[in-house]
C-alpha cells in the first residue's frame, strides 16, 4: 500500500512580497549556525479546508544552505495523484547577500512516475527540483500551491523535521468553517495554538521560532518513536475520498468505512477457485494445518507487484481479478488470502501497519488514514493468532521479519477497527549461532570451515544470497566477512520454515598469512568473523538512549594450532555485565587446541540520555575484548 503521507510534501504557500536584502545570511543569528547545515529562514504552510473535496495548499519556503550537506535540504519534491492538482510553483535562487542569481518555474521541474518501474496501473507521479549552485552559503525561495480534491489526508506539520537543520520561523495555518469538526494532535509544541473565529472561518496557528539545531546522536529513537519533534496532525471528521464520503472520530469508525467502502465489495470469488481450495484442504480438521495450505498456495500461485490505485492506492483488486492474473500488491494479497480463508471457515484480519525496521506504531490515540504504509494478515485461533506476511513468496507460515514485528496495528473488520500488536522478536529469539573448525599451518595460514544458523529478526540475514549464482554468492559472502584475503568454497544454505524458522549456511574458507609474525612470535586475533563495532562518545547526551531491537549471538571457535608451537601470552577470560546486556569471552587450550568461545546478549528498550556514557563504555569494552590475541612461537 502506498504510503499517502507522502501527500504531506504537498504543503504549498503563496509568499507575499519581500525585500531580498531580508534573508542576507549575516542577519541569521550565530545559535542558529552552530551544528547546522541550513536554516529555515521562513516557511509558511497554509491550509484551507473549504469544504471536505475542497481543500486549497500554500506553501512559502526560504532555506539557506551553508555547505553541501545542505543541500538536499534544499530539493522540493512534491507529489500528485488524481485527487491534487499542482497549481502553481516558482522560486528563485539567492547568493550569501540575499541577491538574485537566477529564477526558475514549473517547467524547470523533473516529473516522472512516484514509484518503481515494476508497478502497474501507477496513479502517483512526483516533481522535483534541485538547485544546482557551486558556490555556499545560497539561499532558495520556492512558492507553491495545490488543490486537494480530498480532506481524508490533511497535511501533517513537521516544525524542526530534520537534526542538522535550525528553524528561524516556521508557521502553519489551518483553515476550516466554524461548523467543521476537526481533531487535532499536538506533539512537543510549547504553548497553545493561537484561534481566531470569524462569522465563516476559524483558524489555527502554530509558530516555531529560534530553533537552533541538534547534534545528531547515536541510538537515538525514531522521531515518530519519542515525539521530540515539533509536529501537528490534524483529522476532519466528515470527508470525502476519491468520491466516497463518510464520517469517523476514532479507530472504530475508520475500520468499519474501511471494511464497507473498500473491503467487503472487493471478496468475491468464482466457484471454481472456491472449490479448488476447498478440495485443497479436505480431510483437514485443524484451521492452523489448513490456513498453513492455503497460505502455500498463495505464494506459489502469486507475485508481489505493486498496483497504485484504487481509491487513492487503498483500495485493494478484487480477489477474483488476483485469481486470475496470478498477481498483487500486498494490499490485494492480503485481501486474496482472506478471501481464501474465508471460503473455509475461517475469518482473517486485514491489518495496517507502518513497516519498516524502526518499530513505529499506529498512534492509538489519534485516527488517521495516512498512518500505515503496508497491510499483513492477523489469523485469529482458538490458542493464538498467527500472523502473515503474504507479498513474500518464500516467507515461513506464521512469521513476521523485523520489517513488521513488535507494533501497533489497525485491523478493519465489519464491526469496526481495532488496534493490535504484532508479535515481538525478542532478545532471545534473535539468535545467531556460529561453529568454526580451524586449522593453523607454520605460516600462519589459517583454512578449515565454518556453520552459523541465524533466527528470529536475524532469520533474514542471508536472504540476499538466495537465487545468486555460486560466483556472485562468493563474492557477496567476502562483504559480509571483511577479512583480508578471505576465500570461500562449498557454500551450502538452507532454510528452516517452521513456526521458529532458521537460517543455516556453512562454508570452507582460506586466509592466507592471517596470524601475523612478528620477530618469530605470531599474534592470532582469536574472534575472526563477529567483532563488536565501536559507539562513539557523546558529551551533553540530550535524547534517551534507544535499543531498537535485541539480540542474542554465539560464536565457538576451535584452532589446531601448530606442532612446536610455544605459548607466550593468552588473555584473560572477561565478563561484562549491565542493564544493556552482558558480554562472556574464554580462551581454553588442549594440547594443539584452542578453544574461543564468545557470548553477547544487547536487550532492545530506551534508557534515560544520562546512561549514553555507560552504554558506550559497555560496547566500547565488548570492541577491545572482541580484539584480544594469542602469542606463541615456533
């Protein structure tokens, strides 16, 4: 489904008249210089809800961009679809002294096609524009306007939407008749929305002013996650979508308007494919063992292919059009599998959700259409529910990736929306095992084989091996094993899809001179493949440390060292414990065997900014310890 939040980049303003020695940048005051690559110099968003398929956009925007990473903060991209019309647009560029350089129009514009070329029957297309200046500081005013045939998606206010950017003045007006009902969500703004009624009009006006910008920190949590950005959304109760009216206050009410106006006509099927999946399942008496069959089927059946359209990209195809063309988005996919579902007793959820890998959550307190960008299917059983993604041809029954795992969710049903939670992949179930047999000869030339088996959010890993070539498959594996002169043979990979799926490869591997010498010692870096990455120190930590998701791994690693060889120096067998998660390492040689085991566990959660520091010496730690060597001789 397509995300229409997108329709927010719509925002168009009309600028009244304005002396070009106003945006000089020695007028920009020096906080809002520090840690930014550009400014807002002023932006306006005005928008006017004159009735519910009538609803007038303006936008004025003046950036100044002070280096090259400003730059895309300068791009205006702005999409359209049948329901708006992009009425106007024109801008002009402005050296550091606030004067002309040069101007430019709609024709100046890039429009083209909003989303990939493997789409059908596309309704969305994008403009976009990006200045081409050599010379910084520059300064770009843009001025647009465009008309919504629709009030369904209201253009949602984003204040300081970017870290690296500070906010001289940012404004936005919303416009409606007294009479129109309205609900409004406000996030970090301080203050109150300024409200003036008049006989035909009430407005609402939010101002940002002097926002200096941020440092951008480390594990910091999404935006959408904490609410630490200024933002408004605002939702019309009575609307009107691409021609179809209706009315909702809550999740309830949207999911009922869902079901009815875009589901329930869209469930038909002919009798032959009700029969054939009938037959499909016949003799089965468990809904879980049939819903299992008729998910298979699906996948072998269809493809995923994206179909933007249908009620502004809502609306799914019908499930006989999908039994018959063989393909969908995963809106029609879902509708198809519970279509099929259906057709044997057993009722499914049609679910929206935002995927994506941060874990970002229906605003449960706050109904809107624009908030989901994907749809999956809840099957509800006696003892559980099981949920499917179902664009994925090789995805196991009943398992959710990190793509949608861990989030609210808006079901549709006939008796009305309902919000649910998605599965969590937990700490635990975020496995990776690694096995590694190897041998070490008198050059320090290393060569034996290696097995891991990945679960959970990191079932996934390898999937972009799958259907490569042997040849290109080597050559991937060498970026994920960044070992200098690291060659691979008989790679081998297999899939586990039970309901707690696995990924298992295994290889042979060479890796010629890896013990370095030095004065007839040799230095063995004992953790060959799975070396904790560095956190960098932040002084003045301002948001909450965030963990977006945990995870579990184990690495056994055995060397054959030699015959001669004199032990010089091992390490010491270290253990780190915090509220983050703990660390185990130990070193044990046999003989000719040297035995390296390592155990990480990091939990997911968010942690007051206070405890960065802490954080950062525990991985920083985990960083050294992952280096520790062997010495010996010969």
């Amino acid at each position: 489904m397509k995300k229409l939040m997108l329709l927010v980049s719509l925002l168009g303003l009309t600028i009244p008249c304005f002396s070009q020695s106003d945006y000089a940048v020695d007028q920009i005051p020096a906080i809002l210089k520090t840690n930014a690559n550009s400014v807002i110099r002023d932006m306006e968003t005005k928008v006017e809800m004159r009735d519910i398929d009538q609803v007038l956009i303006s936008v004025k925007k003046v950036i100044t961009v002070w280096n090259k990473n400003g730059d895309p903060r300068a791009q205006l991209v702005l999409h359209y679809d049948k329901s708006t019309v992009i009425q106007r647009i024109k801008g002009q560029i402005l050296d550091e002294f606030g004067k002309l350089i040069y101007k430019f129009s709609q024709s100046d514009f890039n429009d083209e096609s909003a989303v990939s070329n493997g789409s059908l029957y596309v309704d969305y297309r994008v403009k976009y524009y990006s200045p081409h200046v050599m010379n910084y500081p520059y300064t770009v005013v843009y001025e647009y306007e465009s008309r919504n045939k629709q009030n369904l998606i209201l253009p949602q206010w984003e204040a300081n939407p970017y870290p690296d950017q500070s906010v001289a003045s940012n404004r936005y007006i919303f416009i409606a008749k007294p009479e129109d009902m309205v609900r409004i969500k406000e996030s970090n703004y301080p203050g109150k929305a300024a409200v003036l009624s008049t006989e035909k009009t009430k407005s609402y006006t939010w101002e940002l002013s002097n926002k200096p910008a941020r440092k951008k920190e480390p594990f910091a949590p999404d935006p959408e996650i904490d609410n630490y950005l200024t933002s408004v959304k605002i939702a019309a109760q009575q609307f009107s979508y691409y021609g179809h009216k209706g009315s909702y206050q809550n999740w309830d009410e949207l999911g009922k308007w869902v079901y009815e106006e875009l589901i329930k006509n869209r469930q038909e099927l002919p009798e032959s494919a009700i029969q054939e999946v009938k037959e499909l399942v016949k003799g089965m008496t468990d809904d879980q063992e049939k819903a299992k069959k008729i998910y298979e089927y699906v996948q072998k059946k269809t493809r995923y292919i994206s179909v933007q359209i249908g009620i502004g990209g809502f609306q799914p195809m019908p499930a006989a059009e999908v039994q018959q063309l063989s393909y969908g988005d995963c809106k029609a996919l879902v509708n198809y599998t519970q279509t099929l579902l259906k057709s044997v007793g057993i009722p499914a959820l049609y679910c929206v959700v935002n995927a994506g890998n941060a874990k970002k959550d229906m605003d449960p307190d706050f109904a809107g259409m624009e908030q989901g960008n994907h749809i999956i299917l809840a099957v509800p059983l006696k003892t559980d529910t099981l949920w499917l993604e179902c664009t994925s041809s090789d995805a196991p029954f009943g398992f959710l990736g990190d793509f949608t795992d861990d989030r609210l969710v808006f079901a549709c049903t006939p008796e009305g929306g309902k919000i649910l939670r998605t599965p969590k992949l937990s700490t635990a179930m975020n496995q990776l095992q690694s096995h590694a047999a190897l041998q070490i000869d008198s050059l320090g030339n290393i060569s034996g084989q290696l097995k891991t088996v990945s679960m959970g959010s990191q079932y996934d890993n390898y999937n972009y091996l799958i259907g490569q070539t042997s040849t290109e498959q080597l050559k991937l594996l060498k970026d994920k094993y960044d070992v200098d002169n690291i060659n691979f043979s008989g790679f081998k990979l297999s899939q586990d899809k039970s309901l707690t799926p696995g990924t298992t490869i295994s290889f042979n591997l060479e890796i010629p001179r890896y013990v370095a010498k030095n004065n007839n010692l040799f230095y063995l870096e004992l953790n060959l493949f799975n070396k904790n990455p560095t956190v960098p120190e932040v002084k003045n930590r301002t948001l909450k440390v965030y963990v977006n998701r945990g995870y579990t791994d184990e690495d056994e690693l055995t060397y054959q060292l030699p015959a001669g060889f004199k032990l010089e120096a091992m390490p010491l067998n270290k253990e780190i414990k915090t509220a983050f998660g703990s660390y185990n390492a130990t070193v044990k040689l046999e003989g000719k065997t040297l035995t390296y085991k390592r155990k990480i566990i990091i939990k997911d959660g968010t942690y007051p900014a206070e405890h960065y520091q802490e954080f950062s010496t525990f991985m920083n730690d985990i960083n050294a310890a992952d280096r520790s060597r062997v010495v010996y001789k010969l």
